[in-house]
C-alpha cells in the first residue's frame, strides 16, 4: 500500500471518514525549494512544527527528533491518537512532510499518508484553503513507542561506514556530496560520510511531486546497491533524506534509517572522517 496520496484523493477521503490534517511546513528554506504558500491551509489542519516542537529541545543540532515521553505528549496535545488516519503536507511540495510522516510512523501511527506534491497540489487541483490553522483540542491516547532503528546516531552511521555494512545514501547534491562548493551552514567541512552514495532528493521529485514509481525504481536500480543491508539516509539537517527514505519505502526496501545530525552534525566534527572523490 502506498503512503503517497493525491489530491484528488484526499478530498474523497475526507467526505467519507474522518481525517487529522497536520501542516508539516518548515520555516527555513530548503535548497531548490520552491517559493512557499502563506496563509493558506487545507481546511481543518493543525500544526505540526518538527523544527521547534516536536523536537528535542536539548540539542544543539536542529530539529532533533525527541524521545518517547516528549513525543507523546505532544501528540496527545494535538489530540492524535495511534489508530488516526493522518495526512501530513507541507506548502512548498513534498519536502518537509516526509520527515513527519517516518516521525510518526516510528512512534506508531498505523496510518500516516504524504500529500504528495503538497498545499500546491491541493491548490492546483481546483480545491478550496482557509486563511487559519485549526488550533489543537487534546484529548489524544497516542502511545509512543521507541524505535531504535529510525533515526540513527553519528556512532552508529561511522560503525556503518567503517564495516561498509549499510547502503548510506546522502540526498544533497552532487556539488555538496564532491565538496565542490562550501556548505550552507557556516563552519561544516565540505565532502561526505566515507563509502556513502549520492542520491540528490531532487532526482525523484518533478515540481516537488513524488515521480511515478517506474521512475523511483529507475533512480535505485541505478546505485547498485546491496540489497542484503540495510539503507541508511543522510542529508544537511535530517529532512531531505526522509524523501530518499519515503522513495525506497514506496518502491519495498525496509530496513530503513535516517541519520539525524546527518551533515549538520558530521561536517562539524572534525573526529569524524569525510571524503571528496
């Protein structure tokens, strides 16, 4: 069963069951992004904001996922509960709300789905938006449970690397992967985890839509991967490589990862090996 739903369907779903809506949008921009729609939700969304709630607050790296009791909290706040059908968006594609839709799955929701293509889509498609996000009413009984596998530490990747015991794929361009050009972030290194694979995100998105899947196995097909370990996922902060993860999840590869601190937390420090060829 696909996590990916259309527009079209989504608006069908929603006349027949009830649906919790989740805006998943991220404030800070994402490279190629495109411009993003303000202002406008698709009616009956809350928030769910990963870079400054549903986050660990402890953490000097960005939106970090939070433990068990955290999580759970805040979703019972939003009023969800494990057994919802969620749908989680965002107003620029299908970006930023990969990584919501594997943060719930990991805590266990049984039912998340990704808009694909987003509020844009929504839009495209000739259906209606409100000007105000639904505030939360609680009430939720969602129980969090620890996945130790879903999103993985710097220890834990370098093990990886070191054994070239994983496929680690980095969802950043090619410029970045090569360390071609200088890093966003000020003060990151420039390269990649070493014996790690390029995949950039944008390879299997066409205006922020997911492609169809004879493209998505295309875009795998050609990294030759190891199809007996598993598939680690890196990025710049944790969020782009949750598109490659929903990609290979769409197309039957489990045994998925993301690495959190991805290069956020690999470039800056300097302990940890890179490459640039």
């Amino acid at each position: 069963m696909s996590n990916l739903i259309s527009a079209r369907e989504l608006k069908e779903l929603m006349e027949t069951r009830t649906v919790k809506l989740l805006d998943a949008s991220i404030t800070f921009q994402i490279p190629s992004e495109a411009p993003k729609i303000t202002g406008q939700w698709i009616a009956g969304s809350i928030r769910f904001d990963y870079d400054r709630d549903f986050c660990a607050h402890d953490s000097d790296l960005p939106h970090m996922m939070p433990n068990v009791t955290l999580f759970q909290q805040k979703a019972q706040a939003l009023g969800l509960n494990n057994s919802d059908c969620i749908v989680v968006y965002d107003n620029s594609g299908t970006l930023a709300s990969p990584r919501a839709w594997w943060m719930l799955s990991a805590m266990g929701a049984t039912n998340v789905l990704v808009l694909n293509g987003g509020l844009p889509a929504w839009i495209e498609a000739g259906f209606e938006t409100v000007e105000k996000l639904n505030e939360p009413q609680g009430g939720g009984s969602f129980l969090a449970k620890n996945n130790a596998s879903a999103f993985i530490s710097a220890a834990e990747v370098l093990k990886f690397s070191t054994d070239q015991s994983a496929n680690i794929l980095d969802a950043r361009s090619k410029a970045r992967f090569y360390g071609e050009v200088p890093e966003p972030r000020e003060g990151l290194r420039s390269g990649h985890i070493p014996y790690s694979i390029n995949l950039p995100f944008g390879r299997l998105l066409n205006n922020g839509a997911f492609k169809p899947l004879e493209d998505l196995r295309d875009a795998y097909a050609d990294l030759d991967l190891d199809a007996d370990k598993p598939l680690v996922f890196s990025c710049g902060s944790g969020v782009t490589a949750c598109i490659l993860l929903l990609a290979a999840h769409e197309i039957g590869f489990r045994s998925l990862s993301i690495y959190d601190g991805s290069w956020t937390e690999w470039g800056a420090d300097t302990s940890l090996p890179i490459k640039c060829e």
